[in-house]
C-alpha cells in the first residue's frame, strides 16, 4: 500500500468561504479519483508529552490518502480533480509536509535493518 501523507497549517488568515473551496475541492477528488482507497483526516493533538517540545510546529492538520500502488497515487496526482485541489492546497496554506509512504503491517520494521 502507497500512503500519501500531507501535513499542513492553513493560513491563519484564510477566509471561510476559502476553506469551503479546500475542503469541497478535496472531498470532489478522493470522491472522483478511482485509485483512491482510504482517506483519514485528523487535527492536532497537543497533550504536553516530550516530543511536543522537540518537532517542529508546522503543522495542524492531516490527511492521508492510501493507494493500492504507486500506479494509483500518480493517477491521483496527475487527474485534473487533483489539479484543482492541488492550486487551492498552494494559495490557502502557511506551511505543509507531504510524503509518500510504501506502508504496510509491523512486518515493515524490517526495513530499519
């Protein structure tokens, strides 16, 4: 499985109607994009542990979209729905991570070897 791993801040002075626009423009590509096999969304949580202190404080939200394979996250990448969401993703954000993962079970830990 391919993990499409986006972490990011929104501009902290983004208008509503703009956040509407990102987030109906995300929801019309995971929707219309037929590689798509699992989308999670999350918010931050700050809980005073440790590391809280130790990374660096870019981003609020996540969003990670599994694939099949890598096939299916470049078709993501490359459809127009993508395109679109990709534009509005540039101007509405302060800051983002994006990564793309080969993720799988507890048997992957074999890879730090």
């Amino acid at each position: 499985m391919i993990s499409h791993v986006v972490l990011f801040r929104p501009k902290a002075d983004l208008p509503a109607d703009d956040r509407r626009s990102l987030v109906a423009a995300f929801e019309r590509a995971v929707r219309e994009i037929p590689t798509v096999r699992g989308v999670r969304v999350g918010q931050r949580l700050v809980h005073g542990t440790g590391y809280e202190q130790t990374v660096p404080n870019a981003a609020d939200y996540m969003i990670v979209i599994d694939f099949e394979n890598l096939a299916g996250l470049q078709t993501y990448l490359r459809h127009p729905a993508h395109e679109e969401l990709g534009a509005l993703f540039n101007r509405s954000l302060s800051s983002a991570l994006i990564y793309d993962f080969d993720a799988g079970g507890i048997d992957k830990l074999q890879l730090l070897l």
